[in-house]
C-alpha cells in the first residue's frame, strides 16, 4: 500500500523525472525513491553533474 503522505512531490512518487525534451533522469529531491519525508532535505548530497546544455548526467 503507497503512503500517499510521504510521496515525493516532484516525481509524483515514480522517481524518475523528465525535461522539456523528454530527457528522463533520477529525481534529484528524492534521489529516485519516490518518498519524501518530513525532515528530509530537497538539496542533491553531492553536485550534479550537467552536459553544456545543462542536461543532468546519470
């Protein structure tokens, strides 16, 4: 059963998110998991790394 409480916003709980050009890539404020709990931090633990079209690469 989902806790709908603690689904992660960003992602709508699926973990993967997508840009405009249908690029998808890990949810950087969950980090994939599709949960967000209270307390948890939205801030990456480590920098992201991007491409020269800031592009996320995984």
């Amino acid at each position: 059963m989902v806790d709908l409480q603690n689904v992660c916003k960003a992602c709508e709980g699926t973990g993967m998110l997508a840009d405009d050009e249908e690029w998808q890539y890990k949810c950087t404020v969950c980090g994939g998991s599709g949960h967000f709990f209270p307390g948890d931090s939205p801030e990456p633990s480590n920098l992201i790394n991007v491409d020269e079209n800031n592009r996320i690469l995984d």
